[in-house]
C-alpha cells in the first residue's frame, strides 16, 4: 500500500477527534473515497454497519467533496459509536485546517463541537455510578 509515502508528505495536515474513550488521528488525503480505519478497510472495520460508515462520510457529503478525499485514520479506545463519532470530528477539524471557509457550513450542522459526555465514576458504597442498594427501613 502506498498509503504511507502519502502520509510522510502530509504530516502537517491531522485532526484529531475524540469521543467518550475513543481518539481518532485522522488524515485526509487526495483520492476517490476510499476509507481506511487501522489499515483495514472502513467497511470491514465497522462490519458493513452503514450508519457508522455514514456517521463518517457526513461532513464530507454535506461539503460535496466526499469523492475528492480518501479518509485514513488510527483509531484506539472505546466502541464502534464512539469510534465513529471521533473520525468524524476528526475529519472536521482536518478540513478546517486544509480550508477555513468551511466552517460557516460544518457549523450549521452541528460537526464542530465535541460531546464531551464521558462515563461517570463509581462512587464507593453505591453499586454503579448512581445505583444505590436498595433501602430497608427497619
């Protein structure tokens, strides 16, 4: 795969996203819409599930350059959601960076701002984060 000399050449060009446990390097190089998630193909690391693979596309698709880029990305941590929300972000902010005046349209639809809901923390003498035993009064 040629992947990588693409890669030496843009280095400058990263964004990176995050989402619950999951981090996304993302680079965005000159192609025809070829996605690759950890050097595996994107439909067979999100096993064909459409809605992942379009979660990615979206910002993309809604700037009318979809079949302009190819998506590489280095994905660790967390689940396949989260995982896709985090290249999307990523994604985004890589545009951003190759062209500021996207930023009125990934704005109106919301691509820009991280959800920055994480996992609350177990509490000690409860049995999840907020799920207590239950009460006996006598």
């Amino acid at each position: 795969m040629n992947t990588e000399n693409s890669l030496t050449l843009k280095k400058e060009y990263v964004g990176i996203g995050k989402r619950k446990r999951s981090i996304a390097r993302v680079f965005l190089i000159p192609g025809n819409g070829k996605l690759i998630i950890n050097n595996v193909s994107g439909e067979q690391y999100f096993q064909d599930n459409m809605n992942y693979l379009d979660m990615v596309w979206l910002p993309l698709e809604k700037l009318k350059i979809d079949k302009n880029y190819d998506i590489i990305s280095f994905v660790n941590g967390g689940g396949l959601i989260g995982q896709s929300q985090a290249i999307q972000l990523g994604v985004c902010r890589l545009l951003l960076q190759i062209n500021n005046s996207y930023r009125k349209i990934l704005k109106k639809f919301g691509f820009l701002t991280r959800d920055a809901r994480i996992k609350e923390r177990k509490k000690y003498g409860l049995r999840k984060a907020r799920k207590a035993p239950q009460y006996s009064k006598r």
